[in-house]
C-alpha cells in the first residue's frame, strides 16, 4: 500500500484529503506545516507528498526545496491557493511535480495522484 504525507495547515483540509486517499485505497500521514513534515520525511517511508504552499513556519516552496536538496527524489504534488503563474513557476522550481489550485476537484486529485505514482514507480524499475 502507498503511503503518501499529506502537509496542509487547515485541519479540515487536511482530513478530507486524506479521507478520500483512503477511500481510495492509500495509507496517509498528516503534517500541519513543513517542519512536522520533514521530521515525518526522516523517519517514515512515503511514497508521495501532498503539500500546500501558504503555511506558517515552512512554506512549501522551502519544503519541497528541502526535499529536492537532501536527495529525495519522492513525488510532490502542490495544491493550494496561489493561482499565478509565478507561484506555479516557482513551485515548480522549487521541486515539485504537479500543482493543482484550490478548490480542487478531489477525484481529480486521486487521478493526478495515481499518475504521479505510476511514473515514480517506472523510474524506480528502469534503476
């Protein structure tokens, strides 16, 4: 079963992502700003991250830095409010793998999930 962090500093976010995760099939772990999440990252096996960027503390575009400089290669999937094209840009830059605008669609959520999970999974076995 994957396992996939779900860093979001709203709490009712963060339940209902990782609610529809589980109806689908994925085991979650929740962190409520970036700095619980890196602690999670150094001490549990995930498969996938779901960040948001506007949090105290840690943003995500520093989690995802963070990440990305200490080698993990682990798949980011950014959903949040910063719609621009230069928050996308830099979320991209930072590290991330997809980045979705709140509101979201929550099916669409778990197919862009699967996805990012496939191609991992792919380049992990061409390794």
């Amino acid at each position: 079963m994957f396992r996939i962090l779900v860093v979001e500093d709203d709490q009712e976010l963060r339940q209902l992502f990782s609610r529809m995760l589980s109806r689908n099939g994925y085991e979650t772990l929740a962190a409520s700003d970036g700095e619980e999440a890196l602690d999670l990252i150094e001490t549990e096996n995930i498969d996938l991250i779901i960040s948001d960027i506007m949090m105290p503390g840690v943003d995500g575009f520093d989690l995802a830095a963070s990440i990305r400089e200490s080698g993990y290669t682990t798949p980011i999937l950014m959903i949040t409010a910063a719609s621009s094209f230069s928050d996308m840009r830099k979320g991209f830059i930072s590290g991330t793998d997809d980045y979705m605008v709140k509101p979201v669609n929550l099916d669409e959520m778990v197919l862009r999930v699967g996805a990012l999970l496939r191609r991992a999974q792919m380049i992990s076995e061409r390794r």
